[in-house]
C-alpha cells in the first residue's frame, strides 16, 4: 500500500519543478499499446474508466483515481465501457533527488484512490492555465497550485482509509488549525478546502462533531481568547481586538457583548 504520508513528506522536503500537463479524451475502446514513460508523472481521471497494464500490473482507473508512474515504464491502457475517457497527464521532475528508501515511492508505480473531488478538477484545469506564466511568482503560483491538488488527493485518500471519508479526525484537525490561527481572516471556503471537503459537507460535518457552524466556532474562541487578555491584564480594547483578530475595536466589542452580556471594559472589572 502507497504510504501517502511518505509521499506528501517528499513532496515538501525537495525541489521540483512542474513540466508540462494535458489534458486528454479518448473514446470507447480506445487502445494504446506498449508506451515507455519518459518523465515522472500522475495521471488524474475526471471521467470514464480504463484498465492500464504497467510493467505487467494491472490497474482499474475511474473518477478519483490518481495513478503516478516513473521514468523508463511500459505502459498498455484500454478505455472501458460506452463512455468518453477524460484525464489530466501532469509531469513533473527533481532538481535533486538522493536514492534511498525515503523517496522509493516516487520510483515506482501505483494508484492512489481519494474519491471524485470537483476541486481537483478545478485546481488543474487553473494549473494548466497558469503552466507557461512568466516570472517567479507566476512560477510560485504553479507550484502551489500543485501542491494544492496534492493536499486534497493525499487528504482524501487519508481519509478514505481510516474507514470514513468525513470523520471526527478531520474536525478535530480543523480545530486544531482554528486555534493555531484564530486570529487570522478565516473562511468557511478556506477552512473546507484545507481540510478536503466541499464547504457545505465540511459545515454540516462540523456541527455534527462541535454543535457550531465553522465560523461560528471562530467567533466563540476568539471571544474566550479576548476574555482571557481582559482579565489578565491592563489592555487596551483595541489591542485585545486586534490580537483576536479584530481590526474595529466597535465590531469586536458589540460581538463580545453579544457573547457575554457586558462591555470589554465592563468585563475586565468583573471580579
């Protein structure tokens, strides 16, 4: 079994660059025989299946699958069933890359199953936009949109290994971002797509685990936070809004009344 946590460690700890990806459809029945890899690459399928033979290991491809083959493979494919066969190709290669054990995934040839997710599709159709950009924060941009697609492909597979595509782990991981970064602008959009889901599957699963919508929970820890400066020293309102995250000292204090039934500086005297 593929240890995706190995391959997102190599991913973050090496230099890599992005060299090309395309976008492909084939249609029904369609055959392609003995093809030789010539770069590391994934191949991402958004629709229709195929059964893809590698150097004699057979693979079964369908929407969500993620499928990653090295340099000097063999590859025999065959497109299933009465459908279209949709699917990304993304080659990319190592600056530098020591052999070792610690990055063997990456030489060899496997299938990662993380689920159909919109949000893949979406992030490569934007890489495939942005590939050719000129300037390093245009090539800033295509490297993060890659590692975007990672996150959510490893986080979906993670997730659909422990049993549950949407479980507990997942909301007790968000929590533990909200309060890492509580006083940062956090949205609902961001917190979903951090974590692997749509915003509103991410919502309804918070609520399910916590008993409050994403930014409602923000909110409330934000406002305990402020509590905890106002009781424990001589601060101004506006600087416990602004570590809390709060750049109107107004907003926060009528939100902080909201929450506790008296003023910020009402608060801070209350024995």
């Amino acid at each position: 079994m593929t240890d995706v946590e190995q391959l997102a460690s190599i991913f973050a700890e090496n230099s890599f660059k992005i060299d090309g990806i395309n976008r492909l459809v084939l249609q029904p029945k369609s055959i392609l025989r003995e093809f030789r890899t010539l770069n590391h690459g994934f191949l991402f399928v958004v629709r229709g299946e195929a059964s893809m033979s590698v150097n004699g290991t057979v693979y079964e491809l369908q929407p969500g699958s993620v499928f990653h083959a090295a340099p000097g493979m063999q590859l025999d494919s065959q497109v299933n069933g009465h459908s279209e066969y949709e699917y990304y190709l993304l080659f990319y290669s190592f600056d530098q890359l020591e052999e070792g054990d610690s990055v063997q995934e990456c030489s060899s040839h496997f299938k990662l199953d993380s689920g159909a997710n919109p949000r893949v599709v979406e992030l490569l159709v934007m890489l495939q936009e942005q590939l050719h950009a000129q300037g390093g924060i245009g090539k800033l941009r295509v490297k993060e949109l890659f590692l975007s697609i990672m996150v959510q492909v490893f986080t979906g597979c993670s997730q659909r290994e422990s049993g549950t595509s949407l479980s507990e782990k997942v909301i007790e991981q968000a929590i533990s971002y909200i309060h890492g970064h509580y006083m940062n602008l956090l949205t609902l959009d961001e917190l979903a797509e951090l974590h692997g889901m749509s915003s509103k599957r991410f919502s309804y699963f918070f609520h399910k685990y916590t008993g409050f919508r994403p930014i409602d929970y923000v909110i409330h820890y934000r406002m305990e936070r402020a509590g905890e400066l106002l009781k424990s020293g001589s601060y101004l309102i506006r600087d416990v809004a602004i570590s809390v995250g709060y750049t109107n000292p107004l907003y926060f204090s009528r939100i902080f009344k909201s929450k506790f039934g008296v003023s910020p500086s009402e608060y801070a005297h209350l024995d």
